[in-house]
C-alpha cells in the first residue's frame, strides 16, 4: 500500500477538524487517507477501584487481549470520521484503524507508514492560542515525519472559494519561517510544495538580531540598523534564489524582520492558509526538542502548522 495521509482521532471537535483538513490534503497529494483511533486500555487497579463487577472486567481484558476495543461503541469514533470526510472528497480512499496503547507511542509508530501525520490541537481563541497537550508535544518532538496540528473549525482555509458576484476568492498564502545561517532542503521544499498545490503564494520570514558585539553598550545607530536589514534581506534573497528557479510557478514574498521570530511568524500568519516550521530531528543528550521557536509558534498560531523535522 503507498503512504498515507494518516490522521490521529479520538472524537473531539479538533480532531474531527485534523480529519477534514487531511482528507483535503491527501486529495492534494493524491494519496489514501488512513484514520487512526487510539484507545487505551483500562489497567486492572483501576478497573477494580471503579467497581466493574468481575464479569466485564474479564470481558475487557480478553477483548484488550486481543486487540479488540473494549465495547461496540468505540469503532462509532473512525466510522462517523470516515462518512464525514467521504462527504468531503467522494473519490478519496479512506481507511480506518483501531489500536490499542498509550496514544502518544502508537501514533509514533503509525506515523513511520504515513508521508505526513494530522492531529488536532485545542484551542483557547483568541490571543489564547493553543494548548497544545501532552500527547501532541510528544508526537512532535518524536515523529521522524511532518506532523500537522490542526484546531476546530473557523480558521483560514485553502480550499478554492468565490464571492458572490463569482470573482474567485485567492487562496491564503504559506507562511514558511526559515534560518537563512541553517536552510534545511526538507523543510523549504515542504512548504514550496505546500504553496504550488495549493496554487497560492508563498510568505517566507526570516527574523535577525545584531550580531553580540552590538548588543551590549552600544547607542542606537539607525545606519547600522539599516545596514544590518538590507545583509539580511541579501543573505535570504540568496538563499532563496535557487527555489525560485526551482518552483518558478510559486510566487514567493521575502520578509525580513528585526526581533523574535515567534512573534513575527504567528503574525504573518494571521492571514495564511498553513504555516511551516522545522524541528531538529537529532535526539540530544536529554532527549528529544521541539524547539523554543516551534514551540511558541504551536501554542499561539491560529492556523495549522505543519513541523518538519530536519537534520
């Protein structure tokens, strides 16, 4: 079977989102759509403190044995996510499956058959953000492939729209924050992939600090400061410019800016249809990071945001 488009369920608004946001990506890339429950069985302790009589406590234990979900009910979650997104792409193959463990190991492992895995993240609104849980931050900072995150419905959208005088509507552009000292090839082609599907714009940010020397002690020098902007704005336009060629039918608009790059990428983003950010994929001596930048952006963006790990 090829790769899939994998999207992780467990019955939330959000979730359900992350579903329909894939089922538009995967028609995108022409590939299956895989919709993956995750339910965690019961352990015994709690199971006896609950006070399930002995009869269907060794009903759920034999079904967890093998394999199976511990009551009919369950399978309603990927069934009624199936029939909502084939309502939305009719042509799209949609398969389901069920798992047992603890979501965050069993997503990980579901994601190393998938060409990009899609979950939910809920939301606070407003200048909340996300609140991005437990079990996301793992899968982020685990998975070997781009994870998506996805909050419920109300955000920009990519799909192709018209006013009501039949003028169409322009698809929200990309937003990609990029490290012009560290250009990693993964991460540029995913979001100028992203853009040409979706037949939109690309916004790329990339964000500078005076170099340390500068930082301390020194008065303000608005020739420095300027000087300083336009080495940026060269260093990404040279970055760039071999992708510009490469993808000529993607439009790219540079942003150069002074300060955090967090800040300045949610707020290019304010408008977009998806925004894309790396994520060092070498396990470090206290393990696996997303990254502050990443981070930040994954808690307080308020459209999808994809994560591609990177070298």
């Amino acid at each position: 079977m090829p790769r899939t488009v994998t999207v992780g369920l467990d019955g939330s608004l959000e979730s359900r989102a992350a579903a329909a946001w894939a089922a538009r990506e995967a028609a995108l890339r022409d590939l299956p759509l895989k919709l993956v429950h995750v339910w965690e069985p019961v352990p015994e302790p709690i199971a006896r403190a609950s006070g399930t009589d002995t009869g269907t406590r060794q009903h759920r234990s034999e079904r967890s044995e093998m394999g199976v979900p511990p009551a009919e009910g369950w399978g309603r979650i990927p069934r009624e996510a199936a029939e909502a997104v084939r309502q939305l792409q009719p042509d799209l193959e949609v398969v389901t499956e069920q798992l047992p463990g603890r979501p965050a190991d069993v997503l990980v492992q579901a994601a190393e058959d998938a060409e990009l895995l899609v979950l939910g993240s809920r939301g606070l609104g407003g200048l909340g953000g996300f609140m991005v849980g437990s079990v996301g931050l793992s899968v982020v900072a685990h998975v070997q492939r781009p994870v998506v995150l996805v909050r419920a419905p109300g955000q920009a959208t990519d799909e192709p729209a018209t006013h009501a005088d039949g003028a169409s509507v322009p698809v929200p552009p990309v937003v990609l924050g990029l490290d012009v000292e560290h250009p990693d090839e993964a991460l540029i082609v995913f979001a100028f992939e992203a853009a040409r599907r979706r037949e939109t714009s690309l916004r790329v940010v990339h964000t500078w600090y005076p170099p340390p020397y500068y930082a301390y002690g020194t008065p303000v020098n608005p020739a420095l400061h300027e000087a300083l902007a336009l080495s940026a704005e060269a260093e990404l336009e040279k970055v760039l410019s071999p992708w510009r060629t490469r993808f000529p039918d993607v439009e790219v608009v540079e942003l150069t800016r002074y300060g955090s790059p967090a800040y300045h990428l949610v707020k290019a983003s304010q408008d977009a249809a998806l925004i894309v950010v790396g994520r060092n994929a070498r396990h470090l001596p206290l393990g696996a990071h997303i990254g502050h930048t990443t981070h930040s952006v994954l808690h307080h963006a308020g459209v999808p945001v994809a994560v591609v790990p990177h070298d």
